[in-house]
C-alpha cells in the first residue's frame, strides 16, 4: 500500500510540475502548429501532382489561375503576360503553388487555435476535437473550392465528359484536402511536448519525442522532394510550341500549310492527351434528341472536306499567326439533323474543351457559316496540339473561336461567357487583313533603279471573301490593282502579286490594301492587337539605288 500511494504521488507531482501555463502553450502552438500545416501542405502538393499527371484531375492552383483569368480586363490579362515573361504560365502558376503551400502552414495556427490541445498533451492519438476540426478544414475548402471554380471544374487531361470530369475533379479535390486534414491533424498532435506519468518515464518519452519529430521533418522533406520531382515531371509536359507562327520560304507562303508549320496557340500550362476510351462527343441542351458519341461512331458519320484559313486574334498586320489547311468533318449542321434539330428557344450554340475551354456564339450565324467539326487535318488524324481528337472550325471567326479538343455542343437560349469573351476580347467577325510576303520586313539591300520588284503577299476576310487588292508605291497616294490568284475556297486566303519597276532612286514606302466579297475596304485605321484585332494596312519601306 506504500509503495502504491508513493506511486500515485510522483504522478501527481510530475503532472503538477509538468502544467504549462496559457502563455506558454499558446508560443508552443505558435512555433509547431506551422510545421504541421508545412507537412500537410507539402503532402496535399504530391497528392494533386499525381492526380494530376496520372488522373488527368486538375489541382486547386490550376483552377484558381482559371478562375482569375476569366475575371481579370483584357489590359490587366496583358499586363500581367509581359510582367512574367520569359515564362507567362509557369511563373503565375509556380507562385500560386507557393502561395498555396505558404496559406496552408499558415492555417496550421488557425487548426491549433479550433482544436485547442491541452499542453502538455496525453499520447500521440488525436482526440475527438482534433478529429472534428480537421474533418471540418477538409470539408469546408472543399466546398469554397467547388462553389468558388463550379464552372472550372469540368475538365481532364484525358478526356473525361463534362459531368463526369466534374464529378472526378470534386473527388479529386476532396481527397486532396482530406490529406491536407488528416496529416495536418496527425502530424500536429506528434510534435506536441507530451506528459510523462513519472519521473522515471521522462527519459523514454523524451526519445520518442525526439524520434517523432526527426520523423516528421523526414516526412515533410521527402513530400518536398517529392513535389518537386512531380512539378518537374509536369513541366516536362509544357506546351512550349504556344505562339508558334507559319514561315514564309523565300518571300514565298504554302496555299496549305503542313501540319508541322501551321500556326498554333494553346491557353493551357500542359495540353489534354486525350484517352479515346474515355472521350465522347455530347450533343446536348435545346436539341429535340440529345445523344453522344464515341470517336468511331463519330467517324461514320457523312464527312465533307474543305480549305479553311485560321487566323489568331492576336496576329499583328504583318504577322504570320495565320494558316491553311484542307480539314475533314461532319458539319454542324449535318450533325444537329441527326439530332432532330434545335427545339423552339435555342439561340445560341455553345462548345466545351476537355480542357475546360469554352465559348458560344449565336446558333444562326454558326449554321450561316457552315461550322465544320473536324477530326483529320491535311489527309491525317488530328495532330494533338492542334485539337485531337477532335476541334470546330468557323469559318469568318478568330481562332479563338475554333475550340480544340472538343468534347460537348450545347444548344441554348443565352450566350456562354468564357475566358476571352470574359476578359472583354472581341469576338465577332475577323478584320479584313493583306501582307507583304515580299519584299520581306526589315532591313533589306538597295533595289537598282530600273530592275522589275516582285511584289506579293496574302489576302484575307474568312469567309466574306476578297474581291481586290490593291498596292501604292508612293505611301498610299494613288493605287494600282494587283492581280489575283483563285482562293481554294470560299473561306480561304487569297494570294497576290504584282510587278514594279522603279525608275529613280529613292525611298519608297510601299502599302497594300484590300476589298472584301461585300465591297468594304480594309480598315485603314492602325490599332494593336488588343483587344479588338489588328487593323490597318501593312507597308514596307524600299530603297532605290
């Protein structure tokens, strides 16, 4: 019996001797609870780079950037472009990433101050209160997250259809978050100073504490480790081919532009890669018999060929981010029939990406244009970068309204905002452009007086066609036409070309214009790019020995 009640006693004084104040255990809370959000954080960044990579799951920083570009002006958009060059898209997205990490060690202060844990705590099990408020952290960013990106949320790198991608992206967001909760939780009640029932049990414990947190930095490096070797695996995916523009050889542009040359830009950090087993084409909303198909049901359906130019809004007026190629479809027409048409109401057309792109436009002037849906590009299947395995081309619209890696067309009584219409781009019918392909831009050797100057270049109005072209060699005070050749199509580019001899040396600015199908003159009126298209007429200065 004495030696019990001696016992009872040491504990009774080491737990008396062991109690921290208030103030003490809110500093310990202050210096552990960050490395528990440090390792929660760091753990939650691998699981989002493997579901990412291997699931196709976009991560919560990709949907935030997302998000923020769609409510962002055009000017701020810019701005922000040439504020992270050379790298436009990694550097936003690796600070976001940062920003991410750096919020979520910071709401480990915010975990210890909820679940409040008496110091010095009792075993390495978290309590009922621990459990609830990491459950609690789980859910509700899961929720901010999917009521904040709900329009975000359906996209997949490998394909998955619109609601199912959104289904696998709020899995993929919960599980995400419930690790962030659950190491958060664990790994904080391991780094907390623990009681000892006895004197003579200090010693053992103070190891295992010490092994513990030696654990816990092992775990928080090698999740480090191991989100950087995933950051580095996704970046060896970069879409880097982004802005790429078709040469001209010699002075001289393809009528059809080979596949490895045509112009092409992508929004996207890394580029779908599309798991035919998963893709289907939806046609769906005001559509008297909504349907899907796979991508060999979609290859029997009648199919046409035809030329149709490209051109990015952001092609400047003498810019080469413009191209031809003969493409192979259904149109959307054909495909609408098939489908009973479109019920009373549907006014507009939308078109959504696996990789979350969408945009609409009105239904009629769609059909007036006779959209194309394509899957072969120059007699073979779709490249990927340029919308595998399948894309919608409109004729008469900027490229960034010919959606690639098309997955739904949705017919409804509004118009669909997206990322550029969002931004306040504009979004109707391209500018007239014409170009000099020759004499080339730039600085270029004198032209001896009396020798012949082959002049040239392209036309364009999409599908308005062009009916003339005219040069001036005296900076646009008179005219003279240039001649012709056939456009390949109705919605193709057209080439020109003339002779001109000069007669005396001198300076000579040379300016090409042109007329579209309807009779209206190109926009003589400089302006950028942004946000409107580039207008005016493109000139090249020609010395005369």
């Amino acid at each position: 019996m004495q030696e019990t009640h001696t016992t009872q006693e040491q504990a009774s004084s080491a737990g008396k001797s062991t109690t921290y104040t208030p103030l003490r255990t809110i500093l310990i809370n202050a210096l552990l609870a960050p490395g528990a959000g440090l390792a929660a954080s760091l753990l939650a960044v691998v699981v989002m780079g493997l579901f990412r990579l291997y699931l196709g799951i976009p991560t919560p920083v990709e949907l935030f950037g997302d998000f923020l570009l769609k409510h962002i002006s055009v000017g701020t958009f810019i701005h922000l472009l040439e504020t992270f060059q050379p790298h436009p898209k990694t550097t936003p997205l690796g600070l976001a990433l940062l920003g991410m990490i750096a919020a979520g060690t910071a709401l480990g202060w915010l975990y210890a101050a909820l679940a409040w844990v008496a110091l010095p705590a009792r075993g390495y099990r978290p309590g009922k209160r621990e459990w609830l408020t990491a459950g609690g952290f789980s859910l509700t960013m899961t929720l901010i997250a999917v009521i904040l990106f709900w329009n975000e949320l359906p996209q997949n790198l490998y394909g998955l259809t619109f609601n199912a991608s959104r289904v696998a992206t709020i899995i993929g967001l919960l599980l995400e978050f419930c690790v962030y909760g659950v190491v958060l939780c664990t790994v904080y009640r391991t780094l907390l100073p623990k009681l000892a029932q006895t004197t003579e049990e200090r010693p053992a414990l103070q190891r295992r504490q010490l092994l513990s947190r030696v654990g816990v930095a092992t775990l928080t490096l090698g999740a480090g480790a191991g989100g950087f070797a995933l950051v580095k695996q996704y970046l060896s995916r970069y879409a880097s081919y982004d802005g790429y523009e078709t040469p001209s050889h010699n002075g001289f542009t393809a009528p059809i532009t080979p596949n490895n040359e045509h112009y092409v830009v992508t929004q996207n950090t890394i580029d779908p890669t599309v798991d035919l087993n998963l893709w289907r084409l939806e046609v769906t909303g005001l559509v008297k018999q909504p349907g899907s198909y796979t991508y060999d049901e979609l290859l029997q359906l009648p199919s046409t060929s035809r030329p149709i130019t490209l051109e990015c809004i952001a092609s400047g007026v003498y810019s080469h981010l413009i191209s031809t190629a003969v493409w192979q479809g259904v149109t959307l027409r054909t495909l609408l029939e098939r489908h009973g048409g479109p019920v009373a109401g549907a006014t507009y057309v939308a078109f959504y990406s696996v990789d979350g792109y969408n945009m609409s436009l009105p239904l009629d002037e769609v059909l007036a244009e006779d959209a194309l849906l394509a899957w072969r590009m120059n007699g073979v299947v779709l490249p990927h970068r340029h919308g595998y395995p399948l894309r919608a081309l409109i004729p008469g619209r900027y490229g960034e309204e010919n959606p690639k890696w098309l997955t739904r067309i949705e017919l409804t009584d509004h118009f669909v905002g997206g990322l550029y219409s969002d931004q306040g781009w504009y979004h109707g019918y391209l500018h007239t452009i014409s170009r000099f392909d020759r004499p080339a831009h730039g600085s270029q050797p004198p032209v001896p007086a009396g020798r012949p100057v082959d002049l040239g270049g392209i036309a364009f109005a999409g599908n308005r066609g062009i009916t003339k072209v005219e040069y001036s060699t005296d900076g646009g005070a008179t005219w003279r036409m240039a001649t012709l050749q056939p456009p390949l199509s109705q919605d193709t580019w057209v080439f020109w070309s003339a002779t001109w001899t000069p007669t005396l040396p001198g300076t000579y600015t040379l300016v090409v214009r042109a007329t579209d199908g309807t009779g209206a003159l190109q926009i003589a009126k400089k302006q950028g790019t942004v946000p409107n298209g580039a207008t005016g007429y493109d000139m090249v200065t020609v010395i005369v020995a």
